[in-house]
C-alpha cells in the first residue's frame, strides 16, 4: 500500500519598507501567529524564512528565489505564510509557485485563514488573490504617476533637486528654492563655461579649489560638472521623466538665462555624443554580418532637441573586420527589437536557448494561458515568442540583456534584416 507523502512547511514571512506596505504586519509578528498556528494544528514546519524585501517585480527576491529552489530540490514540499499577497504580488512569481504545484513539488500553501492545494478551484482562488494584490499595486502606480504628472504640470520637478538648489518641505507644501551656498557656483561654472569659453577639466579644478563640495560633502566629480552644464532645469526647464520628451516650465527661480545655456553648448569641450554612463548595447552578442561574417558592433548618436537636451539614437552595423568595404547598412535599435520580436515569432523551434531561458519563458507562458483559460479562452502560446515581446518591450536593460545572453543561436543581419 502506498503510503502518503509528509507535509513538511517552510514558513516564509516577508515586509517591504516602501510606502505601500506601512500597514503590513511586521515580520515577527507573522513568523509568532504562523508558529502558534502550526502549534495548534500539529503543522511539522522545518524551515523558516523571512525577508524584507518588495514582491512587484519578478525574481528580484533572493530569499524568494530560495524558496522556489528548495520546494524543486524536496526540502519540504508546503508553504505557511500569512497570507497569499506575502508570497506574490506579480505574474512571474505567481508562474513560479503554480508550476511547481502542477509539478507535484508544492502540496500546499498554507495561510491565517486558507489553504490551497494543487485543485483547480484552490489553484485558481490562489491565483485570484495574488492578481487582485498585483492589481492594487498597478493602480496605486497609475493614482502615483497622475500625482507626478499634475506636480509636474505646477511646474515642480520630483525627486531631488540639483546641485544648486534644495527641496524644502514647509507648512506641507513642497518646493524648491536655491541653495544659498552652492547656487552661485552653479552660476559661476556657467559663466566661465559660456563667456569665458573654459572646459569641463578646467571647471573641476577651479571648484575644487574653492571649495565647492555635493550634498554629501565630497568633492565634485568631473561627471557631475558635465551634468551640470547639460541640464536645462538651470535655466527654468525640465524633462520628466527623463528621455520621455515631455518638457515642462518650472516653477523655480532660474540661476541663468537660456542663452547663456545655449551657449555653453556650443563651447563645451566634451563632444555631444557622449553621454556618462550611457553606452549599454544589449543586442551585439547575437548577430553576425550577412554580408561578410563580421561581427556586429553598436554605436551611439545624440541629437540635440529644440527644447534643451538631447535624445540617444542606438545603432548596429558590421565591423567591416573581414571585408572593409562590406555594404552592409547600419541598423536602428529600436526597428532591431520589432523585426527580433517577429523573428522569433516565425522561427521559436529553431532558435537554441539556454535553460534558465527555456524555463522562465515556460514560466510565464504557464501564467499567460491560466488567465486566458479563466477568462475562458482557449489560446495556444509559443513560450519563447511569448516572453520575448514582454521582455523586450517591457524589461530592464538587465532584463533585457539577460534574455539575449541566454539565446545560444547566432542570427545574422541582411540588408537590415534578420535571417538565422
């Protein structure tokens, strides 16, 4: 007779320290119920968890990812928990617990007042739960971004002023004003840079030798006296959020006039296409030149937008390390992720992966058709294609560069298209 397998529990407990869990139970407070429950119930719980840490974005939790690896390797095989939002609030990790209980690895999750087994209705009601917690977090993003936007609209810049100015928090309103210390400086650095025709190196060594030190009370780096005279929030504007294109008029007192600005544009020593910090190409360890069979490198451009700033334009072409004079066109990044993303599409099963791709790209096929069937359509999905568009479309750069490492095909560029 076959006997049944034990149900042995991690107890996981876990609390962000943002905004939207303040309300939350701490950690101790949910490891002492859980344990008082398990005592109560005769639960045989040989691990315990806890982590502070936020669960909206998938696979950022390292005690998280533990317990997903431990539940695979059979350590214990139930879950106790106070409740399901403690365990997921996004799709990925949501895809992660409901494989492994299709898998037979996760009996069980146990919470305050639940328990969910690999059923159907307990399975689907587990899923419900976490997506109504993800769609609380989606909506208190959007209610957020409305407040910025509206802020904006004042004219008031978020986040930490620049050097040169101060956030102040007085009789409940916020704003910014200049910083009585360091804003002549601001203005200073711009008038050698602009009248005086000085370069960034220059700048550096005359702040430095008067003193002028960030908020943290170091010196001021070369890179930062390069923002400094490349941000047009000195002269009364500001792009929010950054790259996006959309400009506002600010509220605060300007520190020089825009043609002072566009001055110092025209006498900077650095070139405009550079960009501290920027040069991050996700795309060159793929592709291979059609043409000649030459690598494929990436390259930069910025052009300067009417407003103030400038907007980074990516592009890949060939090395020409085989043949110098191949024809082969450049090809921009962003037509590069739209003609990738069909790619896939049209070849999924010809395409070799690394495994870590293949199962997260499962993962989350596996969460995209569950909610398909519960809305009560039948859709068949090609996990690679699928996970492609979301991560390409929607990912980090970490992501995203995470997803390319992990394709093992070599696609070539033809006449700015993609061939395998």
């Amino acid at each position: 007779m076959e006997t049944e397998t034990p149900i042995k529990y991690c107890l996981y407990a876990r609390k962000s320290s943002e905004s939207d869990e303040r309300q939350a139970m701490s950690i101790d407070s949910q490891i002492k119920e859980m344990q008082e429950l398990a005592k109560r119930e005769g639960l045989h719980v040989v691990k315990v968890l806890k982590e502070s840490h936020s669960a909206k974005d998938s696979g950022k939790r390292e005690v998280f990812n533990q317990l997903i690896k431990e539940i695979d390797s059979g350590e214990y095989n139930a879950c106790l928990t106070w409740s399901p939002d403690r365990m997921s609030r996004c799709a990925g990790d949501l895809g992660s617990l409901v494989d492994l209980m299709d898998r037979g690895k996760l009996a069980q999750i146990r919470t305050f007042s639940q328990t969910f087994t690999n059923s159907p209705n307990e399975k689907f009601l587990l899923m419900i739960l976490c997506s109504q917690a993800k769609l609380e977090n989606d909506n208190r993003a959007v209610n957020i971004k409305r407040g910025i936007r509206a802020k904006c609209e004042m004219g008031w810049r978020p986040g930490v002023a620049p050097l040169g100015y101060q956030n102040r928090h007085f009789g409940g309103v916020k704003d910014i004003i200049v910083d009585p210390e360091r804003g002549i400086f601001i203005q200073e650095i711009y008038n050698k840079a602009g009248y005086q025709g000085w370069g960034g190196r220059k700048i550096k060594k005359w702040v430095d030798q008067e003193g002028l030190t960030n908020r943290s009370g170091k010196k001021v780096a070369l890179s930062q006296v390069f923002l400094i005279l490349n941000n047009p929030f000195y002269y009364g504007r500001f792009e929010y959020p950054v790259g996006s294109g959309v400009w506002y008029d600010g509220s605060h007192k300007a520190l020089i006039t825009k043609e002072l600005f566009d001055l110092v544009q025209e006498n900077k020593e650095v070139p405009h296409k550079v960009k501290w910090g920027s040069k991050h190409f996700a795309f060159k360890g793929i592709f291979k030149c059609a043409g000649c069979g030459s690598e494929i490198t990436a390259e930069e451009k910025f052009k300067p937008l009417k407003a103030g700033g400038f907007n980074r334009h990516v592009y890949y072409r060939c090395t020409r390390q085989v043949d110098y004079s191949c024809k082969e066109p450049y090809l921009n990044e962003k037509k590069l992720i739209v003609d990738l993303i069909q790619f896939i599409k049209d070849n999924e099963d010809e395409i070799q992966t690394a495994e870590l791709l293949k199962v997260k790209a499962r993962r989350h096929a596996v969460v995209i058709t569950q909610a398909l069937q519960a809305q009560g359509v039948e859709h068949k999905i090609k996990p690679l294609s699928q996970y492609a568009e979301f991560i390409l479309n929607n990912g980090t750069y970490d992501e995203i560069t995470e997803f390319i490492n992990g394709i093992q095909s070599t696609f070539r560029i033809q006449n700015r298209e993609i061939v395998l």
